[in-house]
C-alpha cells in the first residue's frame, strides 16, 4: 500500500462538510463587502516568494518545496497566497481596476514544517487581500471581515491581538535599538535566535523557548519607537475597533514571520487550540507591490487556516438531510426512481441504491449511510401514495404524501 506523504491529509465525510460550510461562508461574507475570488497557480518561480517572504524567514530558508523543473528552473509549491496573488495583481495590472482591489482566495499551502495538531505541510487557507487604500479604515475593516467569518461560523471565543510594526524608516531605527539590547543577551538566547539577531531580528520576539521568552520579556517594544504618522495611522485603527466594540488586546511584541508587513498587524487566536493557536494573521503591507516590481501603491491582508477553523468546529452540528429510500420490491422500482427524481427536485438528498433489500436490511443500510431519514416504498405506498417517512435519529415514522415530504424535511413543517 502506498500511504500519503506526511503531513498531507485526505479529507471526506463528515469533515469535509466543514470546509465547505466555510467556504460557502466566506464567499457570501466576502462578496458582501465588495470582494472577488481569484485563483491562483499552486506553482509559482521561487523567485517570486525569496524576494516577497524574505530570504531570512523561516518560511524560505527550511519550510518551501522548491524543486527544479525539466529545464532546471526553480520552482516552488506556493507556502502562502499572499505574493501569488500579488504578482497576479502587477502581471494583469489589476491595480489599475478597482474592480480588482479587493479579492479573495481559498486553497492550500504548502509547508515542509514539522506536522503536529494544527500544523501540516498541506494545509488549507482563506484569504483576503485589499489593494491601494491606505487608510486605517481598511485594516479595520479587513479584522472586522475576519471576526465575521468566524461568528458566523460560530466561533465566537478568539481573542484580536493588534500591534504595529512600524514603516521601513521608523522600524530600521527599532531594528537597530532591539540588535543592541539582544546582542547583550545572546548567551540566553537559543541558536536559531541567535541566528536571527543579525538577519531577521524581529523575529525572534516570535519565538517560543523559555530561556528566549525571558530576554523577550522585557525587551524595547516596537510601538515606543514608531514614528508619528504609523502612530496616527495605528490610533485610528484601535479607536474604530473601540467604536465598534470589536475587543482587541495591544500586544506589543506581536510580530509575523514574513518580512513583508508594515504598520498594522494582528493575530486572532483560540486558547482552545493549544500551542498552535494562532487562526488567522495577517496585516498591511505597503511596500509589497513595490518590491515586487510593481508600482508603489500599499496592500492590507489577512490570511485563515482551515484546519485550526476546523478543530474549533469539531461540535458544530452538521447540516445533513440525507434521506436513504427504501424500496421492497422490483415492481416498486420505477415509482420509487420517480419519488427519488421528485424529492431531488426540492432539494432533498436522497440516495436509491441498486440492490433489492429486506425491510430491516434497508434500514441497517439506511443507518450505515448516516441518514437522518428513511423513506420506505412497498406495494401499498404505490396503492395509497402514502409513504412511511422514519426519522433515524429518533426512529418516529410518520405518513406523508411525496409531495408533503420536502417542506417536512427542509423546514420541520
Ligand atoms: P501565515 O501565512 O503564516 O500568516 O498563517 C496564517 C494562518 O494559516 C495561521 O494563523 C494558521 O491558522 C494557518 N497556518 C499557517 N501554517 C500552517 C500549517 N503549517 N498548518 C496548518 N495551518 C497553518
């Protein structure tokens, strides 16, 4: 037997019906608030994520699927959709459409991480990305789509955490300020953070070993540090939410892994998910589009993975009406195709499987599928056109017309 490789799921029933409720989900949240889906290629030029996520991110330097093509180009599964689509964006011009400022996407990622609970090399996200607004209404307004889509989901328990990274200019300063204070304590310090100090610095407020965590502590925060137009713009953006009593907790050693974002950024997190508890993140990023030979106009994003949505969801009922109908014999047949064409029609799931069955066998079946309701078709049903509707769940069976069926299904009437 040949298994998938690891840290790759297959996805089916039941749990494949969360991932489609999201993304029914997403989609009518989004295209409420302007939004177009956009799909992009799950293979992208190497190039494309060095010169976007950085080269000293985690991301680039251990966890991308980089191999070379058949003409020996450099090639990579994308780890994240924000550079994708923003690529898109300049090879299509869309920034000249402000039809095309706001779009979405949905599908996986890839990363060659270590798989644990929540953390996969396969992994699946939902996304959003706004392009040329750089007013702090956007950042508020893309946290507010986040928490939506996790409400409507019926998350309602995340906690919002919020800082600001500051601008190219104001965050160099920091940067230095930080290398000074980390450098006195490198000895503390774990390797890789060692590492880090002289070419990802902020990084290693990300990280999580307690010798580091301590040094973190009290470490120069960002926010001290940024200059007045990033504070404007960041006071804006806290007063909105406050406004609209979203609450949010100022986190001030926030930091993401990639290097791309500027100002905003923010973090929903589950304390039911454990030591992968981060849902979404995601933040502005002014210079992207810029660096990636486009013109100078600023971008904000966030970035949803599906899997830890789906932990949160694990309780959540699911939606099912399938009804598994029953018929008990070959003259039976054809009326029960046309009862099952009917139902169908209405928008009841039915299955009518080939196999004549006894009575209790069906229903065995009936429950082997997981369906809530079974619809039983003998001889008499035809006669009377009364048929014998049993709930699964609570085995009550009640006599109904086909064409009483639907509304009795889909609406409890
Ligand atoms: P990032 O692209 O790193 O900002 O991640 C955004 C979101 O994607 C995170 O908050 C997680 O919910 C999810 N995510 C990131 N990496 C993984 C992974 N390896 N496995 C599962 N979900 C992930």
């Amino acid at each position: 037997m040949v298994s998938s490789v690891k840290g790759t799921f297959d996805l089916f029933y039941p749990d494949i019906k969360k991932y489609l409720l999201m993304e029914e989900c997403a989609r009518k949240i989004f295209s409420l608030y302007g939004f177009s889906e956009i799909r992009t290629p799950i293979l992208e030029h190497t190039e494309l994520f060095s010169r976007s996520v950085g080269d000293e991110t985690d991301i680039v330097k251990k966890e991308m699927y980089t191999f070379l093509d058949k003409k020996g180009r450099s090639l990579t599964l994308r780890p994240e959709n924000t550079a994708p689509v923003i690529r898109a964006i300049i090879e299509h011009k869309l920034y000249e459409s402000p039809r095309h400022s706001r779009l979405y996407y949905i599908g996986p990622q890839f990363r060659y991480e270590r798989p644990q609970k929540g953390r996969y090399r396969q992994f699946h996200q939902i996304g959003i990305e706004i392009i040329n607004d750089p007013f702090p209404l956007i950042d508020f307004e893309g946290i507010l789509i986040a928490k939506e889509l996790l409400n409507s989901l019926g998350i309602l328990e995340v906690e919002v955490k919020i800082n600001s990274v500051g601008c190219k200019k104001c965050r160099q300063n920091f940067i230095s300020i930080l290398k000074d204070y980390l450098n006195k304590f490198k000895g503390d310090l774990c390797s890789d953070c060692n590492e880090r100090i002289e070419r990802n610095t902020l990084r290693v407020l990300d990280c999580k070993v307690a010798s580091c965590q301590k040094v973190i502590e009290n470490s120069p925060v960002i926010i001290d540090y940024i200059c007045d137009e990033c504070k404007e713009h960041f006071s804006k953006v806290t007063q909105f939410l406050n406004d609209f009593e979203i609450p949010f907790k100022i986190t001030p050693r926030l930091v993401r892994g990639l290097d791309y974002y500027t100002k905003t950024v923010f973090e929903m997190t589950s304390f039911k998910l454990g030591s992968q508890d981060a849902i979404v993140g995601g933040g502005r990023y002014d210079g992207l589009i810029s660096s990636l030979g486009g013109p100078d106009i600023p971008s904000f994003g966030w970035a949803l993975g599906m899997e830890r949505l789906s932990l949160l969801m694990e309780d959540s009922p699911l939606n099912d009406n399938l009804l598994y109908l029953a018929w008990m014999g070959e003259e039976c047949l054809k009326f029960a195709m046309e009862c099952a064409s009917y139902l169908r029609s209405k928008g009841v799931e039915v299955v009518l499987e080939g196999s004549l069955r006894s009575l209790k066998n069906s229903l065995k079946r009936a429950e082997r599928f997981q369906a809530n309701y079974s619809l039983i078709i003998g001889e008499d049903e035809v006669k009377s056109e009364l048929l014998t509707l049993k709930n699964m769940r609570n085995g009550e069976q009640i006599a109904l017309k086909l064409n009483e069926i639907p509304n009795f299904i889909l609406n409890g009437e």
